[in-house]
C-alpha cells in the first residue's frame, strides 16, 4: 500500500535532523516523500530516498531538556533541535496528534519564518497525511519532528502587521517593497525591511477576511499569485522565492486541522513572511512568462529529482486544477529550468 511506503520513508529519515551540511540546508526529504505518494509515485520513494538520504546528517542528541516551563526560552534556538524533538515526540505519544498541532500552532505562529518557512511546510505535510487517515505512529512522530523544527528556528518577520486594506491578493504582492540590498543570508535582508519605505503598510494593504471561509480564499489567491509570480520573478532566487507560494499553501492545507479563530492569525503570519521573502530576495523587475504547454508538471517533477521542483509542482497543479491559469503549470515548468536535475545512479 502506498501509506506503508510512506510510512517505510519516515522511518528510515526519522534518525536525520533537519538541516544538513555547512550550509545548513534544509532536510527536504519528510516533505518530498509524501508529495510523491500522494501524487501517484509511490514506486519512486525509495530510489529518490536511496540519492538524497546520504546527504543527511544525524539528528543531535538531547541534552538539556525542553520542558512545559522551559519552552520559551528554547524558541529559536536551533542548537537545541534534539531536546525540542525529543520534548515533543514525548508529548505526541501523550495526546491526540490534534490536540498537540492546537496546542503548538498558536505558540509557533509568530515564528513562522522559521527556517525559510520550512517548518510550517514540513508541519503541513505531516498533517496532510495525517488528514488522509495516516494516523500511524510514523506520522505523528513526524508531525513532533516537524513541530520541533519550527519551534528550533523560530524566526518573526519584522514589521509585521495584520491585513486591514482592500487590495486582493495578487495586487498586495505587486505592491510589497524590496529592500535596499538584495544580498546576505535571510537575517540580513529580514533585518532591512522595518527601513524599508512601505513595508508594514505594504503587508496591512491587504483586504482584511470577512470570515473564515473568506480567509481561505485569500490564502488561496495568495497561493495563486505567488506561484503565477514565480513564472516571471523566480529566477532571481530559485531556491528561495518557491517558499512564497509553497508556505501559504501549507497554512491553507493545515486548516481543517485547525479551529476556526486560529485561521485569521495565520493568513497574517503567513503573508507576512512570503512578503518577506519577495521583499528579500524577489527583482523588481519581471522577466518574460515562460511557455506552459504540458500539464504534467508533476510527472516531470518526479523525473527532474529536486525537492524544491517536487514541492513547487505540487503546488503549482494545485493553483492550475483550481484556477484553469495555465500560467501555473509554467511556473512549474520554470522551476524546473532554473534547478539543477537530480542524478540517479
């Protein structure tokens, strides 16, 4: 069954932690498996696994622990990746995997810059699982694992303020301003936009939801316009500017998991931080729509290998199967020019 391969695809990634390398880039490996399973390419985990799993470096031991008191002050502090992971695969074993996503969205939810927006993402695809009737101990423990890693980097996006204008999605995105200099890891540039003439404005121009079903369809049109950007924007930053669409499309796929007076706060934080990436690392100017002529993108995206590529693809078939804008399956294919193939032995 393609849930046991998945399944067989945590456990063999349960001992990685979720950086790797000296550049500490991020474990994508959690995050790729299940787009592949869940898109029909299940019989392709394992080879993909067998490539990217040597990559991966170790989970760090635990140390000093994480505790019901103790947490704040862990917030943020990535050194402590092995006692955030080992707290909360405790406290996963203690509860429904519901309860402890309840419990912990609303305290990571300020941070969801956390690693790029990695943590969010990783979270949402656990939940996807989760949602689809996955509720095996390998799921939930990915769930902790994820949870765990948001909470490690948790990162704010300064100057953020709540949508309160009248500009729909795709408008607010045109209108969000770059900072002065496009260069330097995500500190420096996040650290650029309180000084950044619009900025705050920029991310309260959006129209405020009437509700929570209008909240979901903003995140959806956010999703839409992010990925449609790609296709013209993507090429100053390959790797970076996926994560303006892929991170309000995780928050989107999260809240049937979620009550409904946490759907607001989270369309906030989550324009917040795409914003933020776009104003980090997105040219001013767009470059030509590429041609989309081909509306297997995720097929293409499985033979391609990188993990942004599959993520994006996902999302992008998303945005084309709910819009019919043939734009997306461009985006997608973008990608897909701009990343580097996977070679397989």
């Amino acid at each position: 069954m393609d849930r046991d391969i998945l399944n067989e695809a945590y456990e063999r990634l349960r001992h990685a932690g979720p950086e790797w390398g000296e550049d500490t880039l991020t474990n994508h490996g959690p995050m790729a498996v299940e787009v592949l399973v869940r898109r029909g390419h299940a019989d392709e985990v394992h080879g993909w696994l067998d490539a990217y799993i040597r990559r991966l470096d170790d989970l760090p031991a635990p140390g000093d622990r994480v505790t019901g008191q103790n947490w704040p002050e862990a917030l943020g502090d990535i050194r402590r990746i092995g006692d955030w992971t080992a707290y909360l695969t405790s406290a996963a074993g203690d509860q429904p995997w519901r309860d402890l996503l309840v419990t912990w969205w609303p305290r990571l939810l300020p941070g969801i810059a956390a690693g790029a927006t990695h943590g969010v993402i990783r979270v949402s695809h656990a939940v996807r699982a989760l949602l689809a009737g996955d509720e095996s101990p390998e799921a939930v423990t990915e769930l902790a694992h994820g949870l765990a890693f948001w909470a490690a980097r948790s990162t704010a996006v300064p100057g953020a303020a709540v949508p309160a204008g009248s500009l729909d999605a795709a408008e607010a995105l045109a209108g969000v301003p770059r900072v002065a200099a496009q260069r330097g890891p995500v500190a420096a540039r996040f650290g650029q936009l309180t000084a950044t003439a619009g900025w705050s404005g920029s991310l309260a121009a959006l129209r405020a939801p009437a509700g929570p079903e209008d909240t979901r369809a903003i995140l959806a049109d956010l999703v839409t316009a992010a990925t449609l950007a790609y296709g013209t924007h993507g090429h100053a930053s390959p790797v970076l500017l996926v994560h303006t669409a892929t991170a309000p499309n995780a928050v989107l796929h999260c809240l049937p998991a979620l009550p409904t007076q946490l759907w607001s706060p989270s369309l906030a934080a989550v324009w917040a931080a795409s914003a933020a990436i776009t104003s980090g690392w997105a040219p001013g100017e767009a470059a030509p729509e590429p041609a989309a002529d081909a509306a297997d993108i995720v097929d293409r995206a499985a033979a391609h290998g990188d993990e942004h590529v599959i993520k994006f693809a996902d999302t992008a078939a998303e945005v084309y199967d709910r819009t019919g804008d043939t734009r997306a399956l461009g985006a997608a294919l973008r990608a897909g020019e701009l990343l580097p193939r996977v070679a397989r032995q």
